[in-house]
C-alpha cells in the first residue's frame, strides 16, 4: 500500500512531465482514495475501462488517454457525466500521462512498441524527440515492406495499412504510436525506408509515393497498449502495489 500522493510523485519522478508541451493535464486528473493498493493500467479512461476497474476492485487508474484535452468546452455532460460520476462515486484516482509515456526511453509507448516489434531504436528525431528511429534487432532489414507489414499483422494480432513505395530492403524504420501522421515528414528528413504508425490521414499516402518511404498504419490503439502497462507494473513493483492491465478492444 501507498498513499496517492507517493504514487503521483513516483510517477511524475519516472515519466518528468514538465519536459513536455502536451495536449493536457499530465499526472493525477481526478482525485479518488487516499490509499492506494491496486492500480488498473489501461490505453484510454473510457467509462469500459472505469466501469472494470471497479469491477476489478482497483482504487487507482492509470491511462495514456485521460479525460482533459485542450479544445474541450468544459462542460461536464453525456459522456464525460458519465465517466466522471463513475470515478467519484468509487473514490477511484485517476492517471494520465500523454506525451510523457509515449516518450519513456524503456517503459513509454514507442520503446514498448519497438520491443514488442522486435526494432532496435538508435536515435530520436521529430517535435519533442517523440519518434524512435532504428533497425530491426535480429537482422539487418525486412526483405520488402510487404514483409515488415506481415511481421507487425502477427505481432499486433490485426490488420496494418500499407501504403508501398519502397523499392528496397527496409533497414531504417522509424515510429511512433498513435496518431503521429504529423511525424512523417520528420521521419522521411530523418533517413527512414518506413514509418510505422498507429493513423493515416489523407496526405501521407502521397507523401510516400512522391518520397519513395513505406507507410505503415498499424492502430492508434494497437500501437498504444503497451507503455502504461509497462509503467504501472513497474511503479506497482517499487512501491508493492497490486496491478492488472485490462484492454478495451479498439478498431480504430
Ligand atoms: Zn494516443
């Protein structure tokens, strides 16, 4: 057991938010029980995933996704009534790191992800050094595209986009989780054969035919579920706390 403050203060020491300009609130967004023995890690605080935490008996919750984005009007009805009125009446904490966690050199959203994709990240480049560039660890290239495309279908366990140019062995790979369609550019100045990401907006599929570099769209959320487990189990170890990941199925 900890108290909530310990636990905000562990987390903030790991993930170091202040280095960040980011879309919203990082670290403890809604304030639940003062002692805290079980967290529930999961991808987004979607009122599934609050409804089975309680369900888990969990006090704590700890997120990519969080309920406070800039943009957003304030207001406190339908949807977000609904989650917020979940967490109060359940006393449960709420925790979300956005950019932090995707950033983590070890346990974030892009080292996670490279490790699960069996990719070795050499060096960093675009906005805030979000994206991982690197190789794959076992040998020096994938083949084709087609065959890197392959090879994160049965890692990822779903189907990627693949928008195919590369008339080469892919050697350098860059990534970064979720919605970085932003990141290509960066990606393409940086050297990269192929960018994997979560999303694919319309212009990205031209900037990779024109620039000659694979585009690979594997899901926000097929690219974001494995840094806050990473993170939970880790601070839930230092500090002998109870954790479980719970995975709300996403499409998109
Ligand atoms: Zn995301």
């Amino acid at each position: 057991m900890t108290d909530r403050t310990q636990l905000l203060q562990t987390l903030d020491a790991l993930l170091q938010p202040e280095r960040f300009r980011d879309y919203g609130p990082n670290g403890l967004q809604v304030e639940g029980a003062a002692n805290v023995r079980k967290i529930v890690s999961g991808v987004t605080a979607s009122r599934a995933l609050i409804e089975a935490a309680i369900a888990a008996q969990a006090d704590t919750i700890f997120v990519h996704h969080g309920l406070f984005w800039r943009g957003q009007d304030g207001r406190v009805t339908g949807w977000m009534k609904q989650r917020l009125a979940l967490l109060l009446a359940h006393d449960i904490n709420l925790f979300a790191y956005h950019l932090p966690l995707d950033a983590h050199p070890e346990l974030g959203n892009n080292a996670q992800l490279g490790l699960k994709l069996g990719l070795q990240a050499q060096s960093r480049f675009g906005e805030q050094d979000l994206g991982f560039l690197g190789e794959r660890t076992e040998s020096a290239s994938f083949d084709t595209a087609e065959v890197l495309a392959q090879h994160i279908e049965a890692q990822l366990n779903r189907p990627v986009v693949l928008v195919n140019v590369a008339r080469r062995a892919i050697k350098t790979i860059a990534w970064c989780s979720g919605g970085a369609q932003g990141y290509f550019e960066a990606a393409i100045a940086a050297g990269a054969d192929a960018f994997i990401t979560g999303e694919i907006s319309e212009p990205q599929a031209h900037y990779a035919r024109e620039c000659g570099v694979a585009y690979l769209a594997c899901g926000h959320h097929a690219s974001e579920r494995f840094g806050a487990p990473a993170v939970a189990a880790h601070v839930a170890a230092q500090l002998g706390l109870a954790h479980e990941f719970i995975d709300i199925d996403n499409p998109a």
